[in-house]
C-alpha cells in the first residue's frame, strides 16, 4: 500500500461523510423526538411511513438476541474492519477515480451514524418504514441508506468499471 499525503479528494471524502453522519444523526434525533414507538405516521398509505424502532440488532435484527456487551464489542470490531478496508481500498485507487470516494463518504458516514447510536444507546434508531410492491421492508435509516447506496456504486463500479479489478480476477 502507498501513503500518499491527503488531498483535496481525501478531505471532500471525509468531509461528506462527516455531513452524512451528521444528517443521519440530526434525522434520528427528529425521529425520536416527533414519533412514539410502533405507532406510525403514515405518509403513503400502503407504502411509506414514519415509524420509530429501536434495533438492538444488525441489518434485518440479526444479532438481536445477544447480550449487548457482546453485540457492542462484536460491532466494534466490525466497524474498526470496515474503516481499515476503506482506508485501503482508497489508498489503492488512483485520485482520478470518483465513484470509490463518493462510495467511501456513503459507506463511513453510514457506518459511523450506526456505531454513534450503538454507544450511545445500545441500539440503532430506525424509522424509514416502506411496503414496496406490498412487501413491508424492514424499517431502516439514513444510514443504512447511505451504505446500501455506496455498496451498491462500488460493486457495480468494480464489476463493470475498475479495469485493474477485473484484470485481476
């Protein structure tokens, strides 16, 4: 890996991702304030509302059932992995390239929206509660928006853009 020193890119990154985690921060705290647990507001009926959910657990509840000192440290770790692969899949693209810091900005800004609320609650705040096509999607964040969406762009960007990538494989 290279250590290049940071650039104009390197902090327009870091700092969208700080806006990013500051906005989820701002909406869950909205949500919390402005909606009682489990019972909605519906904006669209049938398909979109508001609807406040503490969410012990990862993406979909999964982990909900552990003790919370080991969801804590098990999250931890993951979040630290998470950073550390970003920070180097960066370093490894060229400057040039826009889609990995736009994908590294959605991806740490999320993440780090998620892993405020872990410490300071020991859950996440959920509140986006959508039922596309009649199917009720697990109800979900600003941040898990922002990593849904910067996963989404750098898969497709590797798979169908990043010529070193697809040399490799």
């Amino acid at each position: 890996m290279r250590i290049r020193p940071p650039s104009h890119v390197t902090w327009l990154t870091a700092g969208a991702g700080a806006v990013l985690t500051l906005l989820d921060q701002l909406t869950k705290h909205l949500a919390s304030s402005h909606l009682d647990p489990y019972h909605p507001i519906v904006i669209i009926e049938g398909f979109f509302q508001l609807t406040l959910v503490h969410n012990p657990g990862a993406a979909f509840g999964l982990f909900r059932g552990f003790p919370e000192t080991w969801r804590l440290l098990f999250f931890s770790i993951m979040y630290i992995l998470a950073v550390g692969i970003l920070i180097n899949l960066y370093m490894q693209r060229p400057l040039q390239n826009r889609i990995i810091p736009i994908s590294i900005s959605l991806i740490g800004g999320g993440a780090l929206g998620n892993f405020i609320d872990r410490y300071r609650f020991g859950y996440v705040i959920d509140f986006i509660d959508t039922y596309p096509f009649g199917y009720h999607f697990p109800t979900f964040n600003i941040a898990d928006s922002c990593i849904t969406i910067g996963v989404s762009l750098m898969i497709l960007h590797m798979l169908f853009f990043d010529k070193d990538h697809q040399h490799a494989s």
